[in-house]
C-alpha cells in the first residue's frame, strides 16, 4: 500500500513537471526567451533549445516571439554541428517567413552559406547575390529622453539611404529617422527617445533602401524588432506643470518670490493698495 503510494506520487510530481514545461504562459514567454537567449551567449547550448523549444509549440506566443524562439534554437543546433536538426529549424522559420532575414551578428561566413543554400532550395528566386549585408552596433539599454547612437556598416551591397523606424512598445506606429553616412561604408543616427517618468522599451529596426527607396536589406523587421530597455529620464522641463505645481505655491495660493533683499509675499486677494510701486515685482511660472 505504501509502496503504491509512492509510485503513484512520483507519477504525479512527474506529469506536474511536463505540464509546467511545455505550458507557457504569456507572462513568461518574454522571461523564457531572456533565458534561453542568456544561455546561449553562455555557450549553454543544450540549455537553450531546452529553454525555447516551449515557446515555438505555444499557441499565446506571438509570430515574433516564436521566430526569435526558433532562430536561436537553429543557431545552437548549428554550432554543435547537428546540421540536419538546424536545417529542420531553419526551415520552419522559413515557412513562417519566407523573407525572414538572421537577427545573429556574429558574421560567421559558413551560417550564410548554409542559410543561403536553404533558400535557394525553398523559395523560387531567391537571389543570394541581390540585396545588402549590414552590420550595426547600438546599446541595449538607456536612459528616456537622452540621445542614442546607434552606427551601420554596410559590407556588401549598393546602398542610397539607410533609415532607423523607432517607436515606444505598445505604439502601433513606428517613427523613422535617416541615417548619416560617415565615410567607409558606415552611416551613424543620432535618435532622442521621449522623456518618461517611467522606465520603458524603445522597439526598433534598420532599412537599407536602393536609389528607387525600394527595401534591400533590413535589420530586424517592423514586426520583429529590436529592443531598448530605457530607464525613466527627461529634462525637468519636459512636460510644464499647472501652476499650482510650482514651487513657489503654498497653501491658500499665496505665492513666494525671493529676491536679494528678502522675500516678497503675494496673496490672492493681491497686495494693499499703495504697498508696492508699480511694476516693481513680476512674478512668473
């Protein structure tokens, strides 16, 4: 009887632990897709497909969010030369996204030669040799309403414009802003982010355009940005404040101004007559 006991506890703490392994939910795909990513740049390989492989089964998890899942996981399966599992990965993200273009910066000629190949195969037309290949560098973090830099380097291609599309998570719109060539194929933007009083994520990405302003190249993708995890900051003037929020604003809206040679109190109901010359004192917000 004890001995059934056990066993049938052991089932169950079994089946708890699957059931928490493959149930993501929404509120955690974001921190799954963290942790896998963090244990793959920890060259934990094993650990990260483990990690992610949840996300990319998970209905809740958006087409974004299974991508960067599924990309992640390819680049692990490639690095530990299980080039059929990475070829199996590669080619379900092509299947979300026959356009899809790497996130990895990592440059490695043999990962684009094997993903080139892979679209040759899959997509009619496709032409490795058209387009552009850029590199770019830009923070993962800052601080709201201070300016960003983020730098491109355009190694293959004929570039006539690069754009940076910006917009705070949440916001449907992105806002665009171009880039600056700088000489050598690089170009640089300078973006300032809106001040906040509360910490929040700059979403982004980075279009190389032909002379036509046709898209040859991106970074990311309108619907699989990049991020900025930006804490609260601004200028102090960034919003004006009501009247009654200035320093000056005491209780019973007297208002209080201070000069070198004291300090001058002015009530609502407004000074005696004849107490102060005219034009003397001008108060201002």
């Amino acid at each position: 009887m004890v001995r059934a006991l056990i066993l049938a506890v052991l089932v169950v703490t079994a089946t708890a632990g699957v059931a928490r392994a493959d149930d993501v939910g929404p509120a955690a795909i974001e921190a799954y897709l963290q942790r896998g990513k963090k244990l793959f740049e920890e060259q934990e390989y094993a650990g990260a497909i483990q990690t992610l492989a949840p996300v990319t089964r998970d209905a809740r998890a958006t087409r974004s969010q299974r991508l960067r899942a599924l990309e992640v996981i390819a680049l692990a399966q490639f690095i530990k030369n299980d080039k059929a599992a990475a070829r199996a990965t590669f080619e379900r993200i092509l299947d979300i996204d026959p356009g899809y273009q790497l996130r990895d910066t990592s440059g490695s000629p043999a990962l684009r030669a094997f993903f080139d190949d892979l679209k040759k195969q899959l997509i009619p037309g496709f032409d490795p040799n058209a387009g552009a290949d850029l590199e770019y560098a830009a923070p993962t973090a800052g601080s709201a309403g201070t300016p960003i830099e983020v730098e491109v380097r355009v190694t293959r291609g004929n570039v006539f414009d690069l754009v940076i599309a910006t917009r705070r998570r949440g916001e449907l719109a992105y806002s665009l802003a171009p880039l600056t060539p700088r000489g050598d194929n690089r170009w640089r933007a300078r973006v300032t982010s809106a001040p906040s009083s509360k910490p929040y994520v700059l979403e982004y990405y980075i279009e190389a355009r032909d002379a036509g302003g046709a898209p040859i190249a991106r970074i990311a993708a309108p619907d699989q940005p990049l991020e900025i995890a930006l804490t609260a900051g601004g200028p102090a003037d960034s919003g004006r404040r009501p009247w009654y929020q200035h320093w000056y604003v005491y209780a019973g809206g007297a208002a209080v101004a201070a000069g070198i040679g004291g300090v001058i109190v002015a009530t609502t109901r407004g000074p005696d007559p004849g107490s102060l010359p005219p034009h003397t004192v001008t108060v201002t917000p």
